[in-house]
C-alpha cells in the first residue's frame, strides 16, 4: 500500500518510512534466484519531498524545491533541476544538510526519479528579479498584472525582499509626505527619484545616482528613508557598503526598478575598495573591476556619505558624470526647526508605507498605447527645458547637460504620475534652487 508524505504527495511504491523517519526501499526477489529476496535498504535518514517545480523564463532553466527534516524542523532548498539526477551533483548538496552521500547517492537519484514520475508537480513561472516581466511587475513578493512570475528567494536578500510591502493608511503617508515635501525641495527631489525606476522602461534614461554629501548630522539618511518609505518599510533600502560588494552588487540586481539607499560606511576613505563610488560605479556600468559584465542592473541609487569624492581619489571613474550631487542639508541648516519634523514624520513612515509604490506601479501597468506616447513626449520637452536651464546657469560639457538633464526630466515626470495617483497638486519636483545647485556642482565656470 501506497504511504503519503505530510504535503499530500504518495511515497513511490517499494519504498517505505519507518518509524524514526527514516526512508526505506523493499526487500525485492535477488536476480539470481527467485527464493531469495534482497534485503531491505535504506536510502536515507529522512523522507525527501518534492514540493515546488519553477521554470526561470531568463535562463531557461528549471528548478525544483527539496524539503527534508533535520533535526526536528524542516529544511527547505531550491536547487537545478539537473542537479538531482547525476550520482556527483547530488553529493554536493550534502553541504546544504541534504540526507545524501557517496554511499546512498546512487539510491536518492532513484527514489527522486520515482517520485517526481509519480506525483506531477505543477511548474510555476519563476524570477530571481523584482520589476518588470512583460506586462507585469513584480515588488517583492507582491505581485501585479497578469502571469507575474512567483520570486524566487535568496538568502542574501532575504531582509530586503521581506520589507517591500503594504502597512498601514495611505492617506496618513500622503498627509505628512506632501506636507514635508512642500517645505523641504531636496526631499521633494528624492521621492520623484524613489518614484522614477518603474518609469525608466518608458523613456530614454539611463540608471544615475542621487549622491547626497555633507555632514553626519544633517539628516542625509533619513530624508533617504523617508522618501523610500513609498516602496516599504524604509529599513529595506538601507545597505552599508562595507558589508561586502558582492552581496551589494545581488541585492541591487534582485531590486530592479525598484530604488536603494547605499551608505558610505565610517571607514577611512582610502578603503575605496568598498566605497559607495566604485560600487555605484559598476551598477551603472554593469561592469566588474576589470571591465567584464557581471551583473544586470536597472534601478536608481540615493547614496549617503560625508565627504564629497574629489578629482584625486576618483580618477579611475566617471561616477561624477553619472549622478546628481546635491551638498544642501536636506531640511535646512536650522537643526531647533528640523529636528522635530523629522522625528514626527520617522514616526508616520515607520507605520504607515508602500500603498503609494503599489498605485504607481498599477497605473503604469494600465498605461494605453496613447498613455505611453505622452510619457516619451513629455520626456522629451523636459529634458529639452532642463537643457536650456543648464546652460543659462554655468558653463557645462554637452555630454554631462545631455545626461543630467535626461535625469531631472525622468524625476519631474516620475513625480507628475506620483501626484497624479495621489490626488497632489502639481508641482515643480525639481525646484530651481535645486537646479542651480546642480549645475554648479557640474560646472567648468559659472555664467556671470
């Protein structure tokens, strides 16, 4: 008789659990004689249960969920498929806990077999990125549009994932936001640019950074946070860079179209090896250290640090050329008068997030052919106003203008469709204050 495994899938025949939970195959009749019966073997220490099949659509490859106890709790791994039908692969995995040696291989691969053959899984479309798929996006484990793909998680960015989601009043966010941004121009700047990564598929634009510089102490981080709390608890966006590059560099591909925060870490600054400019560096070049492709990045970065990298110790980059350098205290120089504004609206964000990344996303999801036309057309006529408004203000290289314009346009267009989905009032996202201080911060000489 046929036994079944605790998620309703049957246990193949010939094979049997005992009472420690142990995984048995069947005595069969011996080859030689049909008097004789092979002993009954073990396969392993405990039942292995296949409980997810996904297919990634990016690689084409397809990978299966092995569940097992260990212990007493259960352990849960996602793994290539191909890897659970060689002898030597699936060895390998012995080092995540899997019940399985040089000695037992042979007879998990078979059981494996007979299971898979015996109870179907069906295959679900997987991603490894959040943002766009086709006509679908996916933020975080939230999914919107149809056939969105199921995310595939990873422990690395398992923190991050987790905390893009939906908490609290959107009215109460939209509130204390709009009332902020009115009053601050450089935090009103930062959340048309938390806004702008789902926009970039759009329009013309490549990935930037908006470097904030100045400071410890005047708010930097926590204007970033704020403006990000639109995607979730503003916690999720929050990486200091000297936690190791590489696992900067996964989370900011898993976080496609979907904005971060990278902190500048209190290390000497010759330790550039990890520093916020070599790595946002290489997400928007999509390049390692030696010039070969290593990631596929498309997101947009706010990056926090103290001092402003100079000609000297960023020759090696075009980080300058690719982002926008704001060195204004966010809220102000009157420490008496922000202070309290900014912990009041920590307090809101904190409980209140994410409802405001949801509507944008869904309305960029129902764009028509004609709403689609209005973005490229309106992306144009703001970078060609920004282009005229650079050069009135300072002497500046035609490739830095034509890049940095095409950002303010995408953050004045990223912050129209957000004040559109939120019933705000239209408004200048990038204030002209603004404006002057980033052409001056781009400049050869100012205009007299």
């Amino acid at each position: 008789m046929e036994e079944q495994m605790e998620n309703n899938t049957q246990i193949p025949a010939g094979y049997y659990v005992e009472a420690d939970g142990s995984l048995w195959k069947s005595a069969v009749p011996a080859a030689t004689s049909k008097n004789r019966l092979k002993p009954a073997v073990r396969v392993c220490r405990s039942v292995i249960r296949v409980t997810n099949l996904f297919f990634n659509p990016a690689t084409q490859e397809y990978l299966i969920t092995l569940t097992w106890n260990y212990a007493g709790r259960d352990i849960k791994r996602t793994i290539d498929m191909s890897k659970i039908s060689s002898v030597v692969k699936i060895v390998n995995l012995s080092r995540y806990g899997l019940p399985v040696s040089s000695l037992n291989a042979n007879n998990v691969v078979k059981y494996l077999k007979a299971v898979i053959e015996m109870n179907p899984v069906p295959v679900r479309s997987l991603a490894r990125v959040c943002g766009w798929h086709g006509n679908s996006f996916l933020r975080g484990y939230y999914k919107h549009g149809e056939d969105c793909p199921e995310f595939h998680e990873d422990i690395e960015v398992r923190r991050a994932i987790s905390s893009i989601s939906d908490n609290g009043d959107l009215q109460v966010w939209s509130e204390a936001m709009l009332k902020v941004i009115n009053e601050y121009p450089v935090l009103r700047l930062l959340l048309a640019t938390a806004a702008a990564p789902p926009l970039l598929r759009f329009v013309d634009c490549e990935m930037w950074t908006v470097d904030l510089c100045g400071a410890y102490n005047i708010g930097k981080s926590q204007a970033a946070k704020i403006a990000l709390s639109m995607w979730g608890e503003y916690e999720y966006a929050k990486h200091d860079c000297a936690n190791g590059r590489t696992t900067i560099k996964r989370i900011c591909e898993t976080m496609r179209d979907i904005p971060l925060l990278l902190e500048e870490s209190d290390m000497p600054t010759k330790k550039i090896k990890h520093s916020v400019a070599e790595i946002t560096n290489d997400i928007i070049t999509s390049k390692d250290n030696k010039g070969a492709k290593c990631f596929d990045f498309r997101t947009v970065a706010i990056t926090t640090r103290d001092l402003e990298f100079t000609k000297t110790n960023m020759k090696s980059f075009n980080y300058k050329e690719q982002s926008i350098l704001i060195k204004t205290p966010p809220w102000g120089l009157n420490n008496n008068k922000f202070m309290p504004v900014l912990s009041s609206t920590l307090n809101i964000v904190g409980e209140n997030y994410g409802h405001a990344g949801s509507m944008l996303v869904d309305k960029f999801i129902a764009l028509t052919p004609d709403g689609k036309m209005y973005l490229t057309h309106r992306m144009m006529d703001l970078t060609w106003q920004y282009t005229n408004e650079l050069n009135k203000i300072a002497v500046i290289k035609a490739e830095r203008v034509e890049r940095v314009s095409k950002y303010l346009a995408a953050t004045q267009l990223a912050g129209e469709q957000l004040a559109e989905v939120l019933g705000w009032p239209k408004m200048d996202w990038v204030e002209q204050s603004v404006i002057f201080e980033i052409a001056n911060n781009l400049t050869l000489q100012p205009k007299v």
